[in-house]
C-alpha cells in the first residue's frame, strides 16, 4: 500500500488507494459519500439490490480506521443515502458504526441527501467543518482552501487497448475532492463541468489503483459517458 | 402438413429455405377457418422477426381475399399502436402474427385467458434460431401458458436443416419432452446442392487479419457480374469497412447498400425495402440478415472471411437463390491462411451435408424469474401449478424444484438471505398459498421492462445538433469514451467527425479524412465451431489432402512440418521458442477465440506462480500465445485439469466478462429495471451501476440464484468454460510440447495479432495504467502536461485502420485490413514473410 502525499494551503496530506485521506499532522481520517443503506433505499423504488451494500462499506472502511487510528475521522456528507438511512441500519452494522465512533471524535458534515445528522448515533454536526487553514465540505466550491465530496469523481485514462476507469481523488493546491467511499456509488467524468469547473487552472487526479495509486493531470484523462449514480 | 392439422397434432416441419414453409405452416388454420367460421383468434403465429410477422401477414392477407375467405390476419408487435392494441383485446382476429416478446406481454394481462381460450394452432416459424437462446426459453415458457389456457390448440414449428432435432420436438411437444411421441416430424427433400467454391485475392496470402479488404477488388468484380448479392461478413466493423472499401472501386455507380444491427431501424428498413424492390445491386451485411423475409431475387451470396460453422454458412449461402431446385451459389473470401484451411472445410461440410451446432442448454433462471412475475401479473397462482406448468416447457423440463423455489422467492423478495425487504416484496402469498403481484406499480414496472435481449450500454449517434439531427443508429459506450472531440470515425457508411456527447447521443458533423476509426461491439464475432475446428484438425493431419489448397498454403504446412510439427486431431500441440528477449508459449487448441481469450487468462495466472513471468497474451479462433519473461518449463502441467478450480474462480471475480453477463442476467431477471416509469430525465435516480451490485453480491451471497444463472451463462458465450474443460479433459496425458529454437511456421499468425487485438476490461488493467501514468509523465516532462496522450497510447485496437506503420512489430509481414488504410488499399501488395529473420 503506497498512499501519495500532496500540499493543501501548505498542510501535508496523504491519499490512501483505498479511497480515504489521511492527515497526519491532525491524526484525521476524512471519508467521502458513503451512502449507507442506498440498496435499501433503492428497494423502496422497485429494485430490490442486494442488501448487503452497507456492511461492504463499512468492511472497507473499519480495517482503514485500525490501520491509522485516527483521532478524529470526517465523514464528508451523504453519508446516508437518505434521511431514514440511519433508521434502517441493521443493528450489527449500527453497532460498528457506534464502535467506530467510540474509538476517535466522529464527524458528520450534513450533505445533500442527508441534511440532518444520522438519529441515535453519536458524533458531532456540522455544515462545515473547519480544521486549521482548511474546511471540510460536503459540496466544494468555497471560497477557502477546502476538502469535498459529492461528485464521486471517475476518471477515464486512455491506455494502450482501452480507456481504463477508476474512481478518483482530484486535486489542486487549494481543493481537494475525494471519490465516493460507498459500496453502490458509481461515479461522474472528472471532466464534467461540474467536476473541472471546480479546477479552472488544472488539476491533478489520481486514480484508485490496487495497492497504489495512479496520477494524471486532468488534461490527460478523457471525456466519457456518465455512469451509474 | 394437413393430415397433421386435421389429427390436431403437433407438427415439426423441416425445410431448406425457399420451399415455401410458411405458408405450408398456415395451410392447416386456413382450411380449419374457411370450414368453420368461428370469432376468436384461432391461430397465433410467433417469428423471431417483427419484419417477418409484418411480411407473412401481407402474403397470407392476399391470397386469403383473393379467395373471399372471412379470415382477419392482424400483426401485433412493439410498433403496434395503442388503439389496435385495445381493439385486438376486444376482438381479437382469427389469425395474429407476433413475436416472442410481445406474446409474453399478451400473456401477462389479466385477460390473457379471454384471448387465447379458443386457440386452435400456434406456428412457432425460425425455431431453429430461436431454440437454445433466451428469447427461446421465454416463448418456451409462453407456450406451457398458452397449452395451459387452450390444452387443444397443436403446436407447428418451422425450421431450417438442424444437427439436432430432438430439442425442437420437445419444444413442440406438450410435455416439453422429446420422446412423447406427440409430434410429427415432416420433411421436406432437400433442395439441390449449393454450389459453393472459394476466390483468393491476388498475389501472396495475408498470414493475418480478419477484414478480407484486400480481396475488396475480387469482392467487387463478383458483385458487377452477379445479378444482386448479399455480401455477408462476421462484423459489424468488418461492414463498415468493406462497403467502404467497396465503394471506393465502385465505378460503376453500383447500388450497394449496409445493414447491420446498429444502425436506425428506419435506416434498415430503407435497405430491406429498396432489396425487395430489387432496386440494389447488393447488400453488405452482417447476421442482421441471417434471418429474414425471403428476397427471390438474390443469386449470389458471398461470405467474406471465415465462416465460423457450417450451418451459419448454409443458412446464409440459403439466402440466395430462393427456388429449392435450383442450386445456391456462395463464394467464400477467407481474409488469412487459417481462414483458407476453415473455408476449405466449411466446404467439405456443406457438402457432406453435415450440420454443426451444440444442443440448446437448460433455460435460463433469469427468464423465469421474469417470466413468474409475468404469470403474477397475469392473475394469482400456486408455486405447485406453476412449477407444473413451467416443466412442461422443454429447456425446463428437468429444472429442479429448489431452483423454481429459489426463484420464485426472488422474485418475491429478492431472494437473500438476509431478509431485508419485506416490505418492498414484489409477490405476497395469500392465506391459501396463492402469489400475487404486489400492487399495479409492480405490474406496470414488468410490463415495461419485459424481453430477454440486452445490449451494452448504448449511444445514439446523431448527425447535426439539436433536435434537428438525423439519427443514424447506436455504438457502444466504451467506443466513444475513446474517442476526442475531433477524432473521425466510420458509421452508416458515412465518415463522420464527433463534436459531442450530450447525455446518451453522440453528435457528429460530416468528414472527410483518410483514418476515421471503426466503431467495434462487443461480443460481436462467433467463435469457431468445435465441428469446423475438428475439420480443420483433420484437414491438417492429413498431408495427402494438401494438394487442394492454395500454394502458399501448402507449401507453409509443409513448412511447419519440418520446422516442428502439425496439431493432431487427437493432441494439443504446444510450441515454445525464443523471440526478441521473450519467451513464446503457443499453444493450437481449437476451442474458438472465447474459450481461448479465457485460457489466455487461467494461462498467465499458472505462469505468473510458475515463476515464469508471463507478459501478456493474445488469442484468436485457433490459438492462443502467451509471451514471458523467462522460459516455460514443465508445460504439460500448465494444461491441468485443475485450472478450471481456485484459478477459474479467481479470475471470475474480477472478470470483465463475468461481469457483462451479470448485467444481461441481472436485466432479464428484472433487478435492474431498464425502463422505469416517468423516470426517463432522472435515469440517475434509479439506476445503479452492476458491476458493483456483482462485487457485493459475490462477496455477501455467493450462492445467490442470479450468480448462479451467471455461472451457467459462463459455460458458454463470452466465457465459454465449458469449452476448455472439454480441451483440458481431452488433452489429458497427450499434450505435445515441441521446444523450439525460433518462431514456427504456423505461430506467425498468431504473433502478428500482438498489439493489434483488444485487451478486455477488467483484465490487466494495473498494468495498462502503470503504463499509462509512465507515459504520461514522460509526456509532462516533455513540456506536453496539457496535451493529449502520445499516439501510440491512443491507438486503439479495433481501429487497426488507423495503425501506425511505425507502431508494428518488426518483420515485413503485413496482414490485409489493419495495417493498411483505407486510402491505401487500392494497388498494395504486401511482402512476404521471411521466417529467417
């Protein structure tokens, strides 16, 4: 495992391949887009997906939380797929959940599919959480140095053969998006507007690889379809 | 025919095309109808075709008014408006011609019973094509319906010449069993032997290459002096490329026209109805007209490049010439050297009469699982009844009773183990143990989304902006992540530039330009037939036999044979040698480019732990070659039965194969739904991406009844497992390694494919991206950081149009169509191969 460091108004910050970023100096884990219980979410529309999606997101998740052992971990917004999401959980899940938030100060930035804190579990509540020079966000475009999520960036490479997609952390020296952590979340094309308007002079975007990560810059990734949600 | 009609029995007519079957399935109703009127529907006619339906319905309206008989004859497909939808639940016409789509979603009305309780006959037509696929299971399954709403209708298929004609006798047969002896078999003589022989292009034998161009001014000769033709070829890339190429020669003004798949409807049927007019010269096309309404007018097929099977090459040398005494003509263009040798026995088996093609396997747990909750739809029934009624349709004549109870328990609440959805279950059960669908919004969900047919993810591709453009048809999605605003490609024929995607349409504008790429699909080409594989296997063993081959081709087997030696019939030959600093495995299987392209995978995993670090693989219809870092040692053992174990699964884990048929499964089953009402602008919303729904699946619930639908869909298509096993099997203990010091004679086809094939999603793509990011930064550093990557990572496989002389592998071989383009075909010689290089 090789995570990659890059500068953010002059802090040093670590992006893990498994989709997270650490922070050393501060001991913070920040985690985008988890969209617990969206299969159940999704059953309540007609399509009855497998069940499972919140306990794989939290089996990826817990082993990232032992590994660093934050003392403060920042769940960037819809961290829930929807307002009852937290309602739903099953109680094992629920129970890892309040375990994790045992271990270190849980952190929950209200997002847009879910604008109030998750009922019955412990942590604190904040539109926007601000962390020395830089502030945590669940939709970027502030005008401070910031940490986002919401988009689910995915960036296409072209390579020898075929266009590769990963999902993707992009970033430039004031902002830094993270890829959606969630088991059933897709992605958008880093060079949609919505993602590249956020870099007008350029980014960086480094995509999730096994055990590492791969860097380009936003130039050489390629326009595609969008996929999934 | 009528002798089996009047009994009320089933019938099974065989017939070559051309000998007026159709009608002959009709005679039986028709007879019936003008003895004794009656007002209900009487005969249902199903083809895999609505063209087909549409065309049967003109000719049977005719003849019926000119004898003044008082006989309705209604279509009823996808196209048919509201209104006559409405009017022929009302009062149904004596004779309704639909397709098996549209029958099931008659069946899943409440009224279905009303409909079709007078039913008298139903004419199954094309049941050869229909058999074995999943369109089959499903009108399989609306049959064991139909004979449970009308017991007495009889059931009369219409086939081609099959190998095997025992699945569709259990098809037609009421218990869904071959041996019910309820069924009569008629066939009619076969027409007069097709005369079929093979035209070579000039100068030497391409040694690789699948597009045949070169042979494009033979192509065109044959087509001037022909009455009309049909140009078929194995893609729809190949197509575009050959009527280009065609009409670059085509001085003559000749009207030559394209069909295939994926272009606009409309646009097809412009092209079936300017070929029925007779106003073509020809047609190139792909298996878009395998089937269809019969053109009298047709006198010369022509297949170019390999045929794949014989009996894919006798149903289309069946397209022309459609009077069955008189003899079909059919010229074979083979594209390279091992196509030469599968012509050459595609046309011993046409002669010899000897049909190839696999047995229909089970049906699919998918269909059913939409097929239940269209009986749900339909009207409340037990799991007893039901499971009955299912195992009197012949691909589920054996299914187990715990799969049907799997099944119906997803359906009914998706089926985890984890029982998380009570409360959104699609069926609920009475207090009697009847299922119900589970409110109107289900039944009109299903009723939205039924069909077995799924294709990858789509885009429109549109000439112009706005709602002005004319739309010219669709390309997969992975084509156009390929492509950059600017970059020219080739579609409809046309040379067309893309400006844009704009949500799931493709904007173009007109172009010119001597490298457009060629849009490629995937799954497109059939692999080799075991049948032709093992013709071909003898074709080499026999030494004696070469002397009807083309020089060039002989003389390389001769070659082979004293520089290693041939494949037996009976053994796997496996070739290892040194080349530039590399190690080649080669390794003539036979099993068709599938089976191949997945032991390519199982192959490099066993040398990766062997410790010979393999670097890569490629594989086509006859072979497959693997390149590594250091020498293949102990290469019986890489052939072990045992691959097909942790290997196999392993691999299907990540496969992107598995994969695509998760998705085909996971949409006919109706876990994703394709159309959602009211939900066309916030598609977002609701659909969700499948590949992740397989990876939790997999890990949570690996027993789950779809994965297991996926892994017997992986027996055979993109997979093909079942192929391998049956090679690992055979080549047990007869595996012949031959160490060699260099390249032999007959790998150098295979050699060439390196850096020209696709490499598939989801395999090796750590290293394309390493590989990527190197060049990227190299690119960054010097001074390109904004600029498109170099062009050797943009070549894409399929655009071999657009490969660059410099980007070959060394040597003077050149194949036919990839290497050169478009511009250059025209007069190009290629060079020999030196094998001493």
């Amino acid at each position: 495992m090789t995570a990659a460091p890059i500068h953010i108004a002059g802090e040093r910050l670590m992006l893990d391949p498994d989709g997270v970023l650490w922070w050393p100096a501060r001991k913070l884990l920040a985690v985008a887009d988890l969209h617990l219980e969206k299969g159940s979410s999704l059953a309540a529309r007609g399509a009855l997906l497998p069940p499972y999606d919140s306990r794989a997101t939290l089996d990826r998740l817990v082993p990232l939380i032992r590994r660093y052992r934050p003392e403060r971990i920042v769940a960037l917004g819809d961290s829930f797929h929807d307002r009852h999401g937290a309602a739903r959980l099953a109680a094992a899940e629920a129970d890892r959940l309040r375990a994790i938030a045992e271990g270190a100060e849980l952190i929950w930035v209200l997002g847009n599919h879910d604008p109030a804190p998750p009922a019955g579990f412990p942590g604190a509540v904040a539109t926007e959480w601000l962390e020395g020079p830089i502030a945590f966000r669940h939709e970027g475009g502030g005008a401070t140095p910031e940490i986002c999520g919401h988009h689910h960036p995915k960036a296409w490479v072209p390579t020898r053969g075929k266009a590769v997609s990963r999902p993707c952390f992009v970033a430039d020296a004031r902002r830094l998006m993270l890829p959606a952590f969630g088991a059933y979340t897709g992605g958008l094309d880093v060079r949609d507007q919505a993602i590249a308007g956020l870099f007008p002079r350029g980014a960086r975007v480094f995509l999730q690889g096994r055990g590492r990560l791969y860097s380009f810059t936003l130039g050489q990734v390629r326009q595609a379809a969008e996929v999934g949600s | 025919m009528l002798a089996a009609a009047r009994a009320g029995r089933s019938a099974l007519l065989i017939a070559p095309t051309g000998a007026g079957k159709t009608l002959a399935g009709f005679l039986g109703s028709l007879a019936d109808l003008a003895e004794r009127p009656s007002a209900a529907l009487h005969t249902l006619y199903i083809s895999p075709l609505k063209a087909l339906a549409t065309d049967i319905a003109r000719n049977l309206t005719a003849p019926i008014a000119g004898m003044g008989l008082p006989i309705t004859v209604e279509t009823r497909t996808g196209d048919t408006g509201a209104e006559a939808r409405k009017r022929q639940r009302a009062k149904p016409p004596h004779i309704l011609l639909t397709t098996p789509e549209s029958l099931a979603v008659l069946l899943s009305a409440p009224d279905a019973t009303a409909m079709f309780q007078g039913l008298a006959a139903v004419v199954v037509d094309e049941i050869h094509a229909l058999a074995g696929t999943k369109r089959g299971d499903q009108l399989a399954l609306c049959l064991a319906r139909l004979a449970t709403i009308a017991p007495a209708a009889r059931r009369v298929g219409l086939s081609a010449t099959v190998p095997h004609r025992a699945p569709l006798i259990a098809f037609l047969s009421a218990g869904g069993r071959a041996d019910a002896d309820d069924v009569s078999v008629i066939e009619a003589p076969g027409g007069a032997d097709a005369s079929v022989r093979m035209v070579l292009p000039e100068g030497p034998l391409p040694w690789s290459g699948h597009m045949g161009l070169l042979a494009t001014p033979d192509i065109y000769r044959l087509v001037r002096d022909a009455g009309t033709s049909i140009v078929f070829v194995n893609t729809r890339a190949q197509a575009e490329l050959v009527f280009q190429a065609l009409w670059r020669l085509n001085d003559d003004g000749l009207a030559i026209a394209l069909h295939h798949g994926s272009l606009a409807r409309e646009q097809r049927e412009r092209v079936e109805a300017a070929m029925a007019a007779g106003k073509l010269k020809a047609v190139v096309a792909t298996s878009s007209l395998d089937l269809g309404i019969d053109w009298g007018n047709v006198d010369l097929v022509i297949q170019v490049g390999a045929p794949k099977g014989v009996s894919r090459l006798l149903q289309r040398i069946g397209r022309a010439n459609h009077r069955w005494n008189e003899a079909s003509r059919a010229v074979l263009v083979p594209a390279n050297r091992f196509e030469v040798l599968e012509c050459r026995a595609a046309v011993e088996g046409v002669a010899a009469h000897d049909l190839d093609g696999d047995a229909p396997p089970p049906g699919g747990l998918d269909v059913l699982a939409q097929h239940i909750l269209g009986m749900a739809c339909a009207g409340p029934f037990t799991a007893d009844d039901l499971y009955a009624e299912v195992t009197r349709a012949a691909p589920y004549a054996a299914l187990p009773r715990r799969d049907f109870d799997d099944v119906l328990r997803y359906v009914a609440d998706g089926g985890y183990a984890l029982s998380a959805y009570e409360r959104h279950r699609k069926l609920f059960r009475d207090s009697e143990g009847r299922y119900h669908a589970a409110s109107e919004a289900v039944m009109r969900r299903h009723r939205m989304n039924i069909g077995t047919i799924v294709e990858a993810p789509l885009l429109k591709v549109k000439l112009g902006r706005g709602f002005g453009g004319m739309q010219l048809g669709e390309i997969e999605e992975y084509f156009v992540s390929m492509l950059n605003p600017g970059d020219t490609f080739l579609f409809a024929g046309r040379v067309l530039r893309f400006d844009r995607l704009r949500e799931t349409t493709v904007e173009c504008s007109p172009a010119q330009g001597q490298d457009p790429k060629v849009p490629a699909y995937a799954g497109g080409r059939l692999p080799l037939t075991t049948y032709l594989a093992d013709r071909v296997r003898a074709i080499l063993e026999r030494p004696e036999s070469w002397d009807e081959l083309p020089e060039n081709v002989a003389e390389w087997l001769r070659l082979q044979k004293s520089r290693s030696r041939l494949p037996g019939r009976n053994d796997l030959l496996v070739e290892t040698f040194p080349r530039g600093g590399k190690w080649f495995l080669v390794a003539y299987c036979f099993e068709g480019r599938n089976a191949h392209q997945t032991l390519g995978m199982l192959l490099t995993r066993r040398m990766e732990r062997a410790g010979f670090g393999p670097l890569g693989f490629v594989a086509t219809d006859y072979v497959v070659a693997v390149w590594s870092a250091h020498q293949p040692l102990r290469v019986a053992e890489l052939f072990g039965e045992d691959m097909l174990g942790d290997d196999l699964e392993e691999w299907m884990a990540e496969s992107s194969m598995l994969r695509r048929t998760f998705r085909t499964v996971a949409v006919i089953a109706g876990l994703i739904d394709r159309h959602v009402p009211g939900a066309e602008k916030n598609r977002r919303q609701v659909t969700i991406n499948t590949d992740l729904v397989y990876d939790v699946l997999r890990k949570h619930e690996p027993d789950h009844v779809l994965l297991r639908a996926t892994r017997a869909d992986a027996a055979r298509g993109l997979v093909d497992v079942g192929r391998i096993a049956g090679l690992l099997a055979r080549a047990k203990g007869r595996v012949v390694h031959m160490a060699l010091s260099r390249v032999s004679p007959l790998a150098v086809p295979v050699l060439l494919e390196i850096g020209r094939e696709s490499v598939r999603a989801g395999e090796g793509e750590e290293a394309l991206l390493a590989e990527a990011e190197e060049a990227a930064l190299v690119a960054e550093a010097m001074g390109e950081a904004e600029s498109p990557p170099a062009p050797q990572q943009r070549v894409h496989p399929v655009h071999r149009a657009n490969f660059r002389r410099g980007a070959r592998p060394s040597g003077s071989a050149v194949g036919n169509q990839g290497r050169s383009t478009l511009g250059t075909i025209r007069g190009r010689r290629q060079g020999e191969l030196s094998l001493d290089e």
